[in-house]
C-alpha cells in the first residue's frame, strides 16, 4: 500500500512475503559483492561517424553473482541506489574505466576516452569532484580521457546544483554528457544553461530513423 502511493489498503498474499524475503536476500548478496568487488565491467564502444572507428567505450557493470551468473543492472541497480551501495559500486566502477581508459591510451590509442555513468547517490555526494580528481591523479588518465553522463531527470532536480558541479568538472577538464535527453521535462532552454559537451538523445526519438523518413 505504501509503495502505491499510501493511504490505501492491500490485501496480503504469500507474493508479497516472497518478494520481502527475496528483497532482504538480494541485499545481503549485494553486500558481500561489494565486499569481494564480483564487478565486471564492461565497454560499449563510440564510433565516428567520420572515421568509422572507435574514439572511446561507455562503461557498464554488470555483477558476476556467484550462483546467478553475470546479472544486469536492472537486477540489482535499484536496490544498490535504495542501500547506498550504489556509491562503492560507482567508485569501483570509475577507477576501472580509468584504469583500462589509460592502458588503451598506452597500446597505441593516445585521444581514447570513456564514459562513466553517474548515479543519483553519486551526484549527491559534495565531495564527487575532489573524488573524480583523485582518481584521474592516482590512475594517471588525463582529464580529457573521461566523460560523466548525468540523466535528464537527474540534472533538473536542482539546476543550480548541476551547474555549479558541470562547471567544476569543466574546469578539472572532465566532460559532462546529458543521458536520456527528451524523457524527462526539460526544456531546450536547458541546453543553453547547461555547460554540456555531449547531448544524448534517448532511443525512443531514434529508434525508427532508417525506416521513417
């Protein structure tokens, strides 16, 4: 009753036991994950349109569960933003980028960048900048070799935040990128306020291009 909105009555079936037990189960095991780091990440690459070939990769995780196999985020990531432990899965996973960003700078690929996603607990953290900067320092990535993509959604909750925090990261020489354009309710005004470099424009407005004219 209360996850519909309160004041409301539900009548109890075994369902909603089975799915509390298995809520409880799910973060527990996410607990020991980010104790054991059973993170993989992995790398969706950009290509230029120009070049046809890939100038950086978009970081994703995914969890190697121990008996479920590799799991996607939307098994777990959800739970991880309701416990918090979304913020040492986030620190893990942008070290990592940072760190295989910087070997494909060093194989031959000197321009190479990745793209981290930045959650809701993340971008709430005050310390997120001095965090990002640590971490390009301590992994040796210069700065123009990482992107963060912030959702739509997310940047417009409080706008003086995200542009106070877009222009910090500009400064440290950090992109800033804008996910999932179009599915919240921003206007284009926003494109103007917003000290972006990269604009993503959601699927649903791509998806019939080649056969729509």
């Amino acid at each position: 009753a209360k996850s519909l909105g309160g004041n409301q009555h539900q009548v109890f079936d075994s369902a909603m036991h089975i799915n509390a037990v298995d809520l409880i189960q799910l973060e527990g095991e996410l607990k020991r994950a980010v104790e054991r780091k059973e993170w993989l990440v992995y790398y969706q690459p950009i290509i230029s349109l120009k070049s046809g070939k890939p100038v950086g990769a978009e970081a994703l995780v995914r969890w190697q569960h121990p008996q479920r196999g590799v799991l996607a985020p939307k098994d777990f990531i959800q739970v991880a933003e309701d416990t918090g432990l979304i913020l040492p899965i986030g620190d893990y996973v942008l070290r990592t980028a940072c760190m295989q960003a910087k070997a494909w700078r060093e194989a031959g690929r000197p321009h190479f960048w990745v793209s981290v996603n930045i959650s809701a607990r993340q971008f709430q953290e005050k310390d997120l900048v001095e965090k990002v900067k640590q971490v390009l320092q301590e992994t040796g990535l210069p700065s123009e070799g990482l992107r963060l993509e912030i959702t739509e959604t997310l940047a417009i909750q409080d706008n003086k935040y995200t542009m106070r925090l877009m222009k910090e990261l500009n400064e440290l020489g950090v992109y800033t990128s804008l996910d999932d354009f179009g599915t919240g309710y921003s206007s284009l005004s926003y494109l103007k306020q917003f000290p972006l470099k990269v604009l993503k424009i959601d699927r649903s407005f791509v998806d019939g291009l080649p056969n729509d004219g």
